[in-house]
C-alpha cells in the first residue's frame, strides 16, 4: 500500500511538472523560437486585377497583401515577380526581426514604382 502512494506522488509531480514547463511559453516566445528554424515562407496569389502574396509564419497567416503597400491607392501588383520581390523582402525582415512595412523606396530599388 505504501509503495501504490509513493508511486501515484511521483507521476502527480511529474504530470505537474510537465504542465508547468508546456505552459511556460508565451506565444511570443513560441513565435520568437520558431522564427529561427526559418518556418516563414511567402506565396503569391492571383487578384481580379493582378497578384499579392501571403505570408506564413509556422503554417498561419500572419500577412495577406492583395495591394501595393507604401503607395496610395489599391492597386495590386502588375506581375506575379513583383510581388515575389516584395513578399522576398517581407519575408528577410521577418527572419532578422524587423517591423516588415515596406517603404515607398523599398518599391523603387525593387522596380515596382517609378522615382
């Protein structure tokens, strides 16, 4: 009988336990941990009148951009190659922990919009 308490004791703590350390993490930290293991991918997407692309961030979406971001208006991106560039760029910001907004002369080095 002493030895069935000694037993039920060790497997409550261990199942405590491991509740504790899985509940440890804050969602944060689990984005934070897995963004190192580069689980961010981009796919472009067609729109009624051109492209955009979503980006993924461990399998859920995180950016979905059906228009040109930084330049007035809601245009969509012309050639599904822009919008591959520009999602490419979101994407390496993502990974070296960088706001991913994209700027007006980010579009221009990429060829997107005229200076």
């Amino acid at each position: 009988m002493k030895s069935t308490f000694n037993i039920n004791a060790v497997i409550v703590f261990v199942a405590v336990s491991i509740m504790y350390s899985c509940n440890n993490h804050t969602p944060g930290n689990l984005l934070h941990e897995n963004k190192h293991r580069g689980d961010i991918i981009a796919q472009t997407f067609k729109t009624g009148d051109g492209w955009g692309y979503n980006v993924f961030v461990n399998d859920k979406l995180f950016i979905k951009q059906s228009i040109i971001p930084a330049i007035e208006g809601n245009k969509s991106f012309a050639k599904e190659e822009d919008a591959i560039k520009v999602a490419t760029l979101v994407v390496n910001k993502i990974k070296q922990h960088e706001i991913p907004a994209i700027r007006l002369d980010e579009l221009q080095q990429c060829g997107i919009v005229r200076r």
